[in-house]
C-alpha cells in the first residue's frame, strides 16, 4: 500500500463516521502524511486534525486513525492509559 492509497481509506473513513452521525456539515478535517507504526509495521498511522467550517482547527488531542495494511481495516486509535 503506498501513501495515498492509506490517506484515501482514512478519509473515506473519517466522511463515513461524519456522515453516519449527520456531521458531514458541521467538520471538517485535515490529515497528516500517513506514516507506518514502529511497533506493528503492517499498520499505517494518519492523525488528524479537526477543523470547523470557517477553516479554524481545534485544540484537542491527536485523533489517530490506523489503516491496515494486511486486512484494509481502518479503525480509530484508543488509548489505553
């Protein structure tokens, strides 16, 4: 899987998950460069980053968005501290 294709499954993903609660007007978001997990190299890593509809981002915690590789799942990252 290259870049694109693992920025393309975490956005479809993020529209899906907005859409899904009727937030498809009220968000937006912006989505770093994917880069592959250090621990788990069959995962891929995209953070993102909320915006509201004028453009400004939130200040929150980093959402993280993982993209595997090996199955095409895509979930969101849950902490667990």
């Amino acid at each position: 899987m290259i870049q694109d294709e693992v920025r393309n499954k975490a956005k479809n993903f993020l529209q899906k998950q907005l859409n899904a609660k009727g937030q498809e007007k009220e968000w937006g978001f912006e989505l770093s460069d994917p880069h592959r997990d250090t621990r788990h190299p069959s995962e891929w890593n995209v953070q993102v980053r909320l915006l509201s509809l004028d453009g400004g981002a939130f200040d929150t915690e980093p959402i993280i968005v993982i993209v595997e590789e090996l199955t095409g799942n895509v979930y969101f990252y849950e902490r667990t501290y």
